[in-house]
C-alpha cells in the first residue's frame, strides 16, 4: 500500500510532488523519467486525488524535463488513455518545443483543458489552474 502523499513534499528519482491540493497535483519532472517514477510517485499522487474527487487538475513543470524511457512512455500513454475523461484542466510550464507539441497533441485525447506556459511563468500557470 503507497503511504499517503498528502500535502507533503515528496522526491523519487526524476519526479518531485511539490503539493497536493483539493484535487490539483503539482509536480516537477527533470531528466529523464522511468517505470518507477510513474509507479511510485505520479500514478498514486492521481490516483489519491482521484479517490476523492471526480476530476483532477494537473501543473507539471517540465523545465527540465528530457523524456521518458520506453516502459515510463507506456504507462504515460496507458494511465493518460485510463484517465482520459478525469483531467479537469492541465497544465505544462516550460520544456522543449517538443514538449508543448506533445502537451498540444495530448489535448485532443482528454476531455479537460491543457495549456503550455513559457519557462517563468509558473505562477501564471498556477493561477490559471486554480480558475
């Protein structure tokens, strides 16, 4: 059983939970992300919001996000086709040009809004999340 991530702050490898709010998950992703960072941290971080509310709202920060391994890209996809109808709203602060493509591309399998932010504009990002 994953111990509660409540409104803590926690770090595993290539993801960091910076808080859990009603039903918002922020998260920092950097590097490159694996299997178990989708296991341990991402995937039970949505699924506890989940457990209480019917929509969740995502803010990643992917400033310093450089992809995903082969096994940690298909629990993306599998876990985003799962929940697909459970993202409220999503947002992506900063990355590579091909991040907000893949943010952008994204959208179309969700049934919630996602939004790119320019690196720097967290906080924006924040307050867009919270509408």
């Amino acid at each position: 059983m994953t111990p509660a991530l409540a409104e803590s702050e926690r770090t595993f490898s290539m993801v960091q939970i910076e808080s859990i709010k009603g039903n918002t998950l922020a998260v920092k992703v950097t590097d490159k992300l694996t299997d178990e960072d989708y296991k341990n941290v991402l995937m039970p971080g949505l699924e506890q919001i989940l457990a209480t509310h019917d929509k969740v709202r995502v803010l990643v920060d992917a400033t310093d996000f450089k992809g995903w391994n082969p096994a940690a890209a298909w629990d993306d996809v599998t876990f985003g086709m799962k929940h697909r109808n459970d993202f409220e709203k999503f947002a992506v602060v900063g990355g590579a040009e091909w991040i907000n493509w893949g943010a952008k591309l994204g959208a179309h399998f969700m049934s919630g809004e996602v939004k790119t932010f320019a690196e720097g504009e967290r906080d924006k990002a924040w307050e867009w999340i919270q509408q």
